[in-house]
C-alpha cells in the first residue's frame, strides 16, 4: 500500500514538472516587459526616439554634403583659368555643399591676397563643419544618459519590491519577491540597449563627418593651389 501512494504522489510530481516545463507556459512578451517596466520606461522611450531621429536626420544631412561632382575642381580650374569666375561661381551655388560653398567664398575674393582667400575660406569651412556636427553631442548624451536613467528606475522598483515585501506578514512569497525584481530590472536593460545605439550612432556619423572634413581640407588646398597658378 505504502509502495503505490509513493508511486502515486511521484507520478503527480512528474506530471506537475512536465507541466511546469511545458512550451509557451510562463513566456512573457516583449510589450509586456516594456508594460511592466513602469514609469522610468518613459524617458527611455522618449530617448529612443530621439536618438533615432537625430541619426536619421544627420545620415540624410550627411549624404546631401557628400554629394559632389568627382571632376568639380577640374571644371573650377578651367573657368578660373579661363577668366570666367562668374560661371565657376554659378558651378559651385547649384551644387550647395559645403566643398562648393568654401570655393564660391574664394571665387568671391579672387583679386584679395591669396592669405585673406584662405582665411575666408576658413572661416566658412569652420560654419559648414558645425553644421555638420549639429546635434551630434545631444545624441552622445543620449548614449551616457539613458543607462543612467535606466538604473535609477531600476533601484526605484528594488525600493518598492523591498518595501512590499516588508509589508507583508507571515511568510512572504518568493513570487513576490522575484517579480518585482524582474520588473525592476527591465529598465536597466532597455537603458543599455539605448545607449549601446545611441553611441553606436554616434560614433558612425562621427566618421562620416571626419571623412567629409578631409575632403573640405583637401580641397580648399587644391584651390589655393588653383589661384596659385593663375
């Protein structure tokens, strides 16, 4: 008799296990997490968005400046050498990048010294090039914000679980205990998960905009060597 309630009670057991171990059961989703996440998920979302943002308008901004005729300073030569600035300048307004805004500023001054064309040229590859970066340290702050925030919001729902399970009388459950947890730490990781964008985002237009530096510095230097020549 004792062998078949042992038997009984370690076939229920197995049954509950399978049960318990069963596909699907338990499985939370995404929207739930991020539900449950509570209020500090707010200011994440809002970071999120932002940074998206931020890159895709300095990806299209970034591309606009990219684009430049391959024999643009080839054309530049010909007209200036040529004498026939006011089409060189006409060349440089209909492409509108920052390469072309620096030589129509030194298309502008040719008859100045060549040391107050550089300067002026300078200072215009000094306005594009902030317009470049525009944005770009918001979304480095994104990056070192949202883990921050993240965190915080995860110490703030361990306050409340801890303050929940002292509330409670008698033995408290570890159901409790554990949800709240778990809900708690879900803003740290999607903290993580936005910064880990936001500075990968940083960093890839950072690229793209010493890239285009280069090309503004290499170029202004061959149109000084253009008037040069004259």
């Amino acid at each position: 008799m004792m062998l078949l309630q042992t038997l009984s009670t370690d076939g229920n057991m197995m049954v509950d296990s399978l049960a318990i171990m069963e596909p699907g059961k338990g499985d939370i989703g995404l929207l739930d997490l991020m539900i449950k996440g509570g209020y500090m998920m707010i200011p994440l979302y809002a970071l999120f968005v932002l940074a998206i943002f931020i890159f895709v308008e300095r990806i299209i901004t970034l591309r606009k400046a990219a684009k430049s005729p391959k024999h643009l300073m080839d054309q530049i030569k010909i007209l200036v050498q040529g004498g026939q600035v006011e089409k060189a300048k006409i060349l440089c307004a209909q492409e509108n990048t920052p390469v072309a805004n620096m030589i129509s500023k030194g298309l502008e001054r040719i008859g100045s010294p060549l040391k107050n064309i550089e300067v002026a040229i300078e200072n215009v590859g000094k306005i594009e090039i902030y317009k470049l970066e525009k944005n770009l340290n918001l979304l480095a702050t994104v990056s070192g914000a949202a883990p921050m925030i993240g965190f915080l919001g995860t110490v703030a729902g361990m306050i409340r679980a801890f303050i929940g399970v002292a509330q409670e009388e008698g033995m408290v459950s570890p159901k409790l205990l554990s949800t709240g947890i778990y809900e708690a730490m879900i803003t740290t990781a999607t903290g993580l998960v936005v910064g880990i964008i936001a500075y990968l985002g940083y960093n890839y237009l950072v690229t793209q905009v010493s890239k285009l530096v280069h090309n503004m510095e290499y170029t202004s230097i061959e149109f000084m060597d253009i008037l040069q020549e004259k």
